[in-house]
C-alpha cells in the first residue's frame, strides 16, 4: 500500500494565514498580548519574497510575514518561521538571525521572529544566534515552540478549542504514523469527528477539516474508506457538509472533462473544461448559499481563464459569503 507525502508546509502556511490570532494566542501568547487586534493584521507577501530573496541562504524557512499595531497604534511585524524537518539543522538559528536583520535593514521596522520546529528531534530547540570579536557582540534570541512538547499535554489539546490545538494534534499524529497508513486513518478519523463536537461552526469545521485531510495523507483505498464514514457519519447527525469528498468529486469531473476534451480537439476541450469549472463554482455557491443573483452568474460565465476558474472553485468552498465572492470578482477584472 503506497503512502504518499503528509503536507505539512503548505498546510501550516494557509492555517496560519486563516487563524493569524488564534495561532498567537495559542503558541506565543505573550506576543499576542502586545498587539491591538481592533487594527486587522496586513500579511505582507511581496516584502517576504524581498527579505528571503536579500538574504539568500540556500533552504526558505520563513512562511508568513505580517505588519501588525501594538496598543499605542505603533506598527510592528511579525515574521514567522516554519521549521518541520525531521532532523537537526545546523544553520537553523543563523538563517533566524539573517531574515530578522535584513527584514529591519530593508524596511526599518521593528521585527518579532518566531519559529514553530515540528521535528522528531526532543532535544534539537535553536532559539539564539550570535557572536563575539573584538569586543563587538552580536545576537538574536527568539521564542520558539517545539510541537513534542505537546505530547505530554494530550488530553488539555482535546479540551482546547483554539483551531492550533487540533492542528498540533493533526501534525503529531501525522508524524507518529509514518509508515503505519491503517493506524494514521484511525486518527484522522477521530479527529475529524471531534471537529463537530467542539461547537464550531461550518465555516471553521470545512476548513479544518481540510487541514486535517492535506496533512494527514492516505493511500487511495483507505482514504475511500475514510470519506465514506464520514459521510455516513454526516447522514446519522442530518449535518451534510462541503467537504473534501465534493472537492473530490470536481476533481475527478474536471479529469474526465479534460480527457474528453483531448479526444475531441483542444480547442474544445478547453471550452468544456471551462463550461465544468463555471458550473462548479455556480453549483458550489447554490448549495452554500442558496442563491445567486443573475449578474453574479453571468459574471461568472463571463470568466474564460482556466487557472482563475480553477482558483475561484477552492475559493467558493470556503468563502464566508456570496457578497464577498462577488466582491472578489469585482477586484479582479
């Protein structure tokens, strides 16, 4: 039975960027306790992609990058680092050091650096960087948080309802059952359905659930077995909801579409393709949100770009509401 790859990078980038203030409350709460959450956290991408390109080092570490206010309306940013290697990394605490020192030389702001290790290693914790020469000194200490340590606090993640204490639970289980696919679907099963018995609501439970389900990777025949207890499970509770089995289900609509569409010509496979996409999305957002106004649907059919049909049907699944898709559409022409 092949295994494929847990997700564990993408995965932790998109909860984080979902939950930014839950993820500091959860881990770093003496961060979260210095910021002025009545002012939106600003994710900063293109000053990322700017600080990691001055200070190239080989591997990419830092994930996430947001400028947020401190109470007294000062801005700060916070940089987050994701480290998951299941090894030691020698260079760890130096590429910390270099991506806060260049984050402040590029935009002189005050920087917060952070990292998250959810390696296998108990006693690898890098948390300082520095030097001395001469009498000059150098150094960079910096909160981190090993995912380990949570193991010993098992019964207090299934009482906690902060998103990361499932998402902890998730990326240890996930590790735990590396090699053992059988074992691995009997937790993410049981992880699943504790999301409905926590008091989230729908929107929170789809995209959990979908973190559960990108990290905690099966082989196709269990991952069947899997999607077909939930659904029974979803039939005995009369709480259907759009889950990964209906992305799924578009997945695998969309790959009959394209194979049709080669053995027809390109020119109209690419019209099918965009035809099921459109369909896809106006479909997905009728079941959410029962319905849509006739300008939304036919900006939709307007649409003819294939990747951003493509983004917009991941999009409709979790959006919070049809304005804000329509809002979206707006923005993008």
């Amino acid at each position: 039975m092949n295994e494929p790859n847990a997700e564990y990078d993408n995965t932790w980038k998109e909860a984080i960027g979902d939950y930014f203030e839950s993820f500091l409350e959860f881990f770093f709460p003496q961060v979260h306790a210095l910021i002025d959450w009545s002012q939106p956290p600003q994710s900063l991408d293109k000053e990322l992609q700017q600080i990691t390109a001055a200070a190239d080092s080989g591997l990419r570490l830092v994930d996430k990058l947001f400028q947020v206010w401190r109470h007294g309306n000062e801005p700060t940013w916070i940089l987050i680092h994701i480290e998951i290697q299941s090894q030691e990394e020698s260079n760890f605490a130096k590429r910390m050091y270099m991506y806060n020192y260049r984050a402040f030389d590029l935009y002189e702001r005050p920087v917060v650096s952070l990292a998250v290790l959810g390696d296998e290693q108990s006693k690898w914790r890098p948390s300082f960087f520095g030097y001395t020469l001469g009498g000059c000194e150098v150094s960079l200490k910096f909160p981190i948080v090993k995912l380990l340590d949570y193991l010993t606090q098992w019964q207090d993640l299934e009482q906690n309802n902060n998103p990361f204490a499932i998402i902890a639970m998730a990326h240890l289980k996930t590790k735990a059952t590396t090699g053992k696919p059988r074992e691995r679907e009997e937790w993410k099963w049981s992880l699943v359905r504790g999301l409905y018995d926590r008091g989230y609501d729908r929107e929170n439970i789809i995209k959990l659930f979908q973190v559960i389900d990108r990290m905690m990777a099966l082989p196709e025949e269990l991952q069947q077995s899997f999607e077909q207890k939930l659904t029974t499970y979803e039939e005995e509770r009369k709480m259907p909801l759009l889950s990964r089995m209906e992305e799924r289900g578009l997945e695998r609509g969309l790959e009959r579409g394209l194979e049709r569409g080669l053995e027809r010509g390109l020119e109209r496979g690419l019209q099918q393709t965009q035809q099921i996409l459109r369909a896809s999305i106006i479909n997905i957002l009728q079941i959410r949100f029962q319905t849509l106004s006739p300008e939304l649907i036919a900006a939709i059919n307007r649409l003819e770009d294939i990747s951003e049909l493509q983004r917009l049907l991941m999009v409709a699944v979790t959006i919070t509401s049809v304005t804000d898709f329509g809002e979206l559409l707006q923005e993008n022409r």
